[in-house]
C-alpha cells in the first residue's frame, strides 16, 4: 500500500498549478519570465489571481498528498509514511510526469505537507522565510533559508529519524532547484521584490 501511495503523491505532486492554469488562459509560463513553473514567476508574468490559484493548487496537492498517507496506513507507519510521501509530492512538482518533468521549485508543496506531517514547523519557516525576503527582497533566497531551518529543528528531535531525513532531504532539494538563483544572487544579478524589502531598507538608513 505505501508503494501505491508513494505513486500517487508523486503522480499529485506532477499536477502543476501554474501549467494547468496556463493551459486554461493559452500560456505556458516557462516560456516567460525565469521560465520557472513556480508561484513566484507566476505573479511576475500573470498578475496576482493567477497567482494566488497556482499557489492554491500546489499547496493543496501536497496537503492530500499526506492526508492520503495519514488516513489509509497503519498508524504505525506514521509519521515516516506521511514524510515518505510528502517527498514524493515535492519531487513530482520538481520533475512532474504530466509537463515533460520540468516544474517548479516545490516550495509551495512543501508548505501543504506540512500542514499535516509537520504543522509545528509550520511558524519556523514562514517566520524564515518571511523575515528574510522583509531583509533582502530575495525570494529564492528566503526559500532556501526557510528550507535549511527544518533542518535546525529535525536537530532538536534525534529521536526522530526520519524527520531529520526529510528536513535534510527537503533542504538539499531546495538548494538544488534554487541553484540558479544563487548563482545570479552570487553575480549580483539576481531580481528582487523591494516593495517587501522594508527592513532591509530600514538598516540601509
């Protein structure tokens, strides 16, 4: 049964929000921008609500993915079932099966499996993620920190191994889809959002 859970979650994961709405308004947005399927290319490219729906869906997938995980195990292959799955979900948004395996960062995936795997880590990489794009304007940037602060909090729980595999798993996925922005963050390159830079332009005063 795990197996076939772990198809599906990579099978849901594969349904990427941006390309399905794409597909509906006759766009497809690796095509325009940073060329990636993300949500943050999708509000540069499409506006707000076409945002705000691919954000939606790829929250949403990696949400069910796990629940899927939570309600039709054993309970005793939980926690390290759900986690199992969660990756699955994130990897099939990277590389999905349904858009030639090139998708997004899976940033927003993650985000959903954590609502049900991992809901206490929830607060830590919102707050990461939030406190540095308000310091730096740098989504990319934000994503990766905010990924690497699972990894501190799988630390402090030992006893869990399979969440220090995930957080470690998750963190290294992260960096990797984001390699490309820190190699432009490196070349001074990279776009930012100075519109939320406002601490950042606080202690440039």
């Amino acid at each position: 049964m795990i197996v076939v859970l772990l198809v599906v979650a990579y099978l849901l994961g594969s349904l990427s929000g941006s390309l399905l709405l794409g597909k509906w308004r006759g766009v497809d947005i690796r095509t325009l921008g940073s060329g990636n399927a993300g949500g943050t290319n999708a509000l540069r490219t499409q506006g707000v609500w076409f945002a705000l729906g691919t954000v939606l869906i790829d929250v949403g997938k990696g949400v069910l993915a796990t629940w899927l995980a939570a309600h039709w195990l054993p309970a005793s292959m939980w926690p390290w079932s759900g986690y199992a799955c969660a990756l699955a979900a994130v990897v099939g948004h990277v590389w999905p099966a349904f858009h030639g395996f090139r998708g997004g960062k899976g940033a927003g995936t993650l985000i959903g499996a954590l609502c049900v795997v991992w809901p206490m880590a929830l607060s830590v990489v919102l707050g990461v993620w939030l406190l540095s794009l308000m310091l730096s304007g740098y989504v990319g940037l934000s994503t990766v920190l905010a990924g690497f602060s699972l990894l501190v909090l799988a630390l402090f729980a030992p006893e869990q191994p399979w969440r220090l595999v995930f957080a470690a798993s998750v963190a290294l996925l992260l960096l990797f889809t984001h390699r490309a922005n820190m190699a432009r963050l490196r070349a001074g390159t990279e776009p930012r959002f100075e519109r939320v830079r406002v601490l950042g332009r606080l202690f440039v005063r």
